[in-house]
C-alpha cells in the first residue's frame, strides 16, 4: 500500500510539472513534412572541401564526404560513394562532381564495370555515367592527379594501369569516351595548356601531349630529366598556384613545373629552408603534403622523424613557404599527428589537416592558430580538395 | 643492390611465365616487377605511430609456425618475410603467410623483396601475391616503405592494387611468399 501511495504522489508531481511547461509553451511544435531531403546549393562556399574517404578496412565501400569547415556546427553537409580505390574531382563551373570507380555485378566478383560517376552538386544524386572500356581503370591509394579535367571542363581525363599505362579522355557533355592515349613509361595527369596534359616518367622527365579540338592526342614534348626518383623523388600530387604545380621531394626540394602552355615547362628547384631539431631531420611526410592558398603561399606537412622510408609517415607541423621569396615563412604546430592537408581558397584561408583516426583540425593558416576540430568526418581520409574556381 | 634488383626481375619474370602472365608483363617493358597492394598504409603507419602501435585494440593471437628455423609471429609486422609488404597479412584473414585465405584468387604478379631470416641467416626471395576478390580484410594492416617510390615507379610502389590479371580486383589480403634462396646476393 506504501508502494502505490508513493506512485501516486509521484505521478501528481509529474503533471503538475507537465502543465507548468505546457502553459510556458502554448501552442506545440509545428507538424513535419515527410519526405524532408535537404539540398546543397549548386555552387559551394569557399570554405567547404571534398574529403575522399579511403575507408582502408572496406575499399569498395570508400566516399567523398563535403565537409564545411568554417562553420561551428553542421560541418559535414553530404557523402557520395566512391567505389574501390576510386577518384574524386569537382567541377565548380559544371555544378557536377566526377568520381571514377568499379564496380563488380555481385559487389566482388561477377562483371567488372568501370565507371566516371557524374554527380549533382546541389542534390547529390546521380546525373549519369560514362562507362570505360577496357576494365583498366588505375587503382591504387588515392592520388587526385588519376582524374582531371581539361578543355575548359568539358572533358575529364583518368589514368589507366594494366600494368600498362594509358590515359582515356571522356567528353562529359555527350558522355562518351572520346580517346585512348597510350602513355608508357609514364604516370598520371597533369592538365596543360587548352586540351592536353602531362605526365611524370620512369626516366625522371615529364612527357607533355596536346590533344586536338576531336581529342585525339597530337605533339609529344618530353623534358630534360629532373625527378632524381632514387635519391630524392618527387611526391606525385603538386599544389597548384594558377596554372603552375608546386611538387616537393622526399628531402624537402621545391620544384614549380608551368602547366599554362601546351608543354610543361619545368622551371627551378629550391630547398625548404633547413630546420634543426628534426631526429634525423625534418622532411615532408603524409600522402597529401602540400597544398597553397589563393595567395600563392605553400603549405607543407613535415615529418622530425625524416628518413628513408618515412614519406608516408604524416608529420606534426605544416611549414609555410613563400616560393617567390623561397623563404620559410611560419611554422605551424599541429594539435595531432597528420596525414594530409589543404588550404582552403578563401581570402582569409583555413589550413585542415586530417588525422589518421578520421577528423579534420582545422587551423587558421595566417596566424597558424587552431581553430577547431571536425570530429569523426572520415573512416580513412586520405585526400582532400578544396572548392576552387 | 643492382645485383638484387635483377635477381628479383628474373624471378619475378619466372612468376609471370610460370602463371601465363607474360602479356601484362610486356606491357611495362623489361621493368616490371610486381605486386602488394597496400591500401590503407600511410595511414596505418600514422595511426600505430599516435597510439604507440596499437590503434587501442586488443592485440591480436601470435601465430608460429613451430618450426625454430622460420621463427617470428606472422601476425606481426615486424615478422621477417615482411621486411617490404604492404597490405593486409593474410595469416589474419583465414590464410597463412604463404597462402591465400579460402575463396580468394592469389594474384599472378608480384611485388618481390629479399628478405634476411635472422634464424639461418639466408637472405630469401619473397614474393608478396596479393589474394583478391574478397573485400578488404581489415585485419593486420602492414605497411614497410623503405625503398617504396611513388606511382612514377610503379614496379618499386607499394600504393599499388596489384590485384590484376585475377577474375576479380578487389583486394582483401597479401601473402609473403619463399620463393628461394637469393643465390646472387653479394
């Protein structure tokens, strides 16, 4: 009897808070639409990157993930798959987002279908696809350079390896195949001039070729050799300032390469600044290790404990260089140990570095001040792309 | 090194004659090699370096062959015929170091590595067949970069899905195969 008193006594107690609150709040929550999907806007802000989710313990199963980080809250805006050692790459003036993957009939096995999966930035859904011949697509851990674009957008580009290497071009208006450049001896795609692109060599140079208005591929030039790839090769993924590729060696050389004309034009090489307190040395480290801003300033991340065999080791400061200057302009510490970074193209840039258990720190890169943490945006982020115009 | 380097080619080309594979070798030229998928690697090379190598898991079950003169636990990384794998161990994943877990296809091209057995102190030429088919296994990721070049390089890049030439190119899982004596070591 003690029992039902005292639950009765409380559920009066109950109610009466009950009322207090309801005459606080007199009419109630609105009524919610169902279905309710929200959409982006076609064009995004400058503050917002593509992080491409590797997702190492599940690779058929990796996506980009569209991420804001300048805001406080609601960073992560939308994720679209990208299957098995895929590509990304947006097109800012098409409003569409290109990933290059494979797919199997029965997920695993079963019929092969390589694919450029064309994307719809404001609803991300998909808009179509072009299917690639051949089942070559290039599969390896993320490198940007395996898809890009060329002739004003209107064609992507993307790397094959057999292990034979080629490079197939695609119109993306008509959405079909437009050529096969065969390509040996070389690797990925680094878009020149108009139409055409260059690629880095097994023998140290870099072999441009122009592609005409059909895109069928026309004049070869092939550099002198400079990618000393024994001693001190260059990481594969430059940071591009306008139209000219910024690539940093294992060591920690400079080296810009002019993509503006119809052949590469390899310009000079400088050392980033020596620094001590590196145990052997400071050098480069992670899988995207450079990056610039709209300014024109390099961002780089650096490893202290630079050695042979360190280069995908991530690092612990992003050094910002002046390649005009060729000086060391600051050096940022970071919060945690990273794996990648990216400067964001605004006025005032973000510098984002990704850590190896899935979030983005997030720095101002002027002051090298941290700005905050996007927690948990990624299984494996491993490549990052700002929205650029 | 010049010496192993063309030790490793010759055996690497017996692989592919012997797995009827010599098309995708001409493709490359003289240079080819072979294979190790890697996939998650930098950054699990980056994780055990932020939690001191453990990633915060439970460790998992050391597996010996019982033979005193291949010694070592071939769920570790650091077991010797690893000495330049890049990939999931397939001795996590159903398999053993020299098999493929079941259901897979073992890949006909490889990666090739001299390995020094601190047992009898034989230098070995391992073959690292990648299995394909099944999805990534997530067990035992393994990443080893000395002397790993970037994709200009491809037969010296561990970066790689050398899951190629199989019905299938998804890659679970890679395997550190003997393949012999290096007799020409010097």
């Amino acid at each position: 009897m003690k029992r039902v008193a005292r639950a009765a006594a409380f559920a009066a107690l109950t109610m009466s808070a009950s009322m207090t609150v309801a005459a606080d709040f007199p009419q109630p929550l609105a009524e919610e639409p169902v279905p309710s999907v929200a959409e982006l806007p076609a064009s995004y802000p400058d503050s917002w990157i593509f992080v491409h989710d590797f997702h190492g313990n599940s690779l058929i199963d990796a996506r980009g993930v569209i991420v804001d980080v300048a805001a406080d809250n609601n960073n992560v805006r939308g994720q679209i798959p990208i299957s098995h050692f895929g590509s990304i790459t947006p097109s800012p003036t098409r409003s569409e987002i290109y990933v290059g993957e494979t797919f199997y009939s029965r997920q695993t096995r079963g019929e092969r279908t390589d694919v450029i999966t064309v994307w719809d930035t404001k609803t991300l859904t998909p808009k179509g696809e072009i299917v690639l011949p051949g089942g070559k697509r290039g599969q390896f851990v993320t490198l940007v350079n395996s898809l890009q674009l060329t002739n004003n957008d209107k064609w992507a580009m993307i790397f094959n390896f057999t292990p034979g290497s080629s490079v197939t071009v695609v119109d993306l208006d008509s959405r079909a195949v437009v050529s096969e450049v065969d390509l040996p001896g070389c690797s990925l795609i680094y878009p020149t001039g108009a139409r055409g692109f260059a690629s880095l060599c097994a023998d140290g140079t870099m072999t441009s070729i122009a592609l005409d208005a059909q895109g069928k591929p026309g004049a070869t030039v092939t550099s002198e050799a400079f990618n000393d790839i024994d001693s001190d090769p260059l990481f594969m993924t430059p940071a591009m300032v306008g139209r000219t590729g910024w690539f940093v060696s294992f060591k920690g050389n400079l080296r810009a390469i002019d993509f503006s004309g119809e052949a590469a034009k390899v310009l000079g090489s400088f050392p980033i600044p020596a620094q001590s307190g590196g145990t052997p040395e400071w050098r480069p480290g992670g899988w995207q290790v450079i990056s610039a801003d709209r300014a024109g300033l390099l961002y780089v991340l650096m490893n202290p404990k630079g050695g042979e065999g360190s280069h995908k080791d991530g690092g612990t400061e992003a050094w910002v260089i002046d390649p005009v200057a060729k000086t060391l302009v600051r050096r940022i510490t970071l919060k945690n140990h990273s794996i990648s970074v990216e400067a964001t193209q605004q006025a005032k840039p973000l510098l984002v570095a990704s850590r190896p258990d899935g979030s983005l720190d997030v720095y101002d890169a002027v002051t090298g001040a941290f700005v905050r943490t996007v927690a948990s945006v990624a299984h494996t982020p491993i490549t990052m792309t700002a929205v650029r115009r | 090194m010049s010496g192993l380097d063309k030790f490793s080619e010759k055996m690497t080309r017996r692989v592919a004659r012997a797995t009827s594979r010599r098309s995708l070798l001409t493709l490359i030229g003289g240079a080819l090699t072979g294979a190790a998928v890697i996939p998650v690697l930098p950054v699990s090379r980056a994780q055990a370096q932020g939690h001191g190598g453990g990633g915060g898991a439970d460790p998992i079950a050391p597996q010996t062959t019982g033979n005193p003169q291949d010694p070592g636990d071939q769920t570790k990384c650091d077991y010797w015929r690893y000495c330049a794998i890049d990939g999931f161990l397939c001795s996590c994943c159903g398999g053993s170091a020299s098999t493929c877990p079941p259901g897979t296809e073992m890949s006909p091209i490889t990666w090739i590595g001299t390995c020094m057995n601190p047992a009898d102190n034989r230098a070995y030429i391992i073959s690292y067949n990648d299995c394909c088919g099944r999805s990534a296994c997530g067990r035992c990721s393994c990443n080893r970069n000395e002397g790993d070049r970037p994709m200009v390089r491809p037969q010296a890049n561990n970066d790689i899905n050398w899951c190629l030439g199989t019905a299938s190119a998804i890659y679970n899982c890679s395997t550190a195969v003997i393949l012999g004596v290096a007799l020409e070591q010097k």
